[in-house]
C-alpha cells in the first residue's frame, strides 16, 4: 500500500454546537492521508492509474462547507465519501482541527482524528 496525504486544506467553515460558531464561523485545517495500491501508476504515469488529489481535495472543501456540530461528524462524512468515489482507496485518515477555538484558553487548534477502512 502507498500513502497519498493532502496537508493543511484550509477552509473557513460553521461548524460548533454555539449559536455563534453557526453565526460566525472559524478557520479550520484538514489533513487527509489516504493507502491505496497504486503501484500501476508508478508504471504507467497515468492519471486514471492513481487516486486525483483533486477529488480528494474537492470531497473535503464540499464536506466541510456542511454545517456539523461535531468535527466528528465532519470527519466521518470525509472518510465515508473518499471510500464511497474512490473505490481504489483502502484506508482513510482524516484530521480536522479547529484554529482558535473558544473553549475559553489559549488553544491554538483542537484535532480530531479518524481513520477508516474498507471492509
């Protein structure tokens, strides 16, 4: 298996369980790391062999434009999504943080982690 991983997509999105957070909103970073076999695009060089980092891409900036209480929610709608287009995709790890978030100190980001595979 090989690793593709996008870094630090960067989105302003509403997500939060606070009235102002849907108001608002916050900057946010995701990082998406994906393990398919893609060893007949180490030989062919072509596209069609490989998983588009722009579908990746696009899945994310559609995902995070969907108001979610929770990063959970968010994150699950990633991984489910990239499983679902991508049917070259084994596994998923996507990571979305929260910059600046108002939980009352001096927090740079909150993280959530979550990770995925095809049965």
């Amino acid at each position: 298996m090989e690793t593709i991983k996008l870094k630090n997509i960067r989105t302003f999105s509403y997500h939060g369980c606070l009235v102002e957070e849907s108001k608002i909103g916050s900057e946010y970073t995701v990082n998406l790391e994906i393990k398919a076999n893609l060893q007949q695009s180490t030989q062919s060089d072509e596209l069609a062999d490989t998983v588009d980092y722009v579908h990746l891409n696009r899945i994310v900036v559609e995902e995070m434009a969907i108001r979610s209480k929770l990063l959970e929610h968010v994150a699950k709608r990633i991984n489910t999504r990239v499983l679902a287009e991508i049917p070259m995709v084994m596994k998923t790890i996507v990571e979305v943080a929260k910059i600046n978030p108002p939980i009352g100190g001096d927090v740079e980001s909150v993280t959530l982690i979550l990770e995925e595979s095809r049965n």
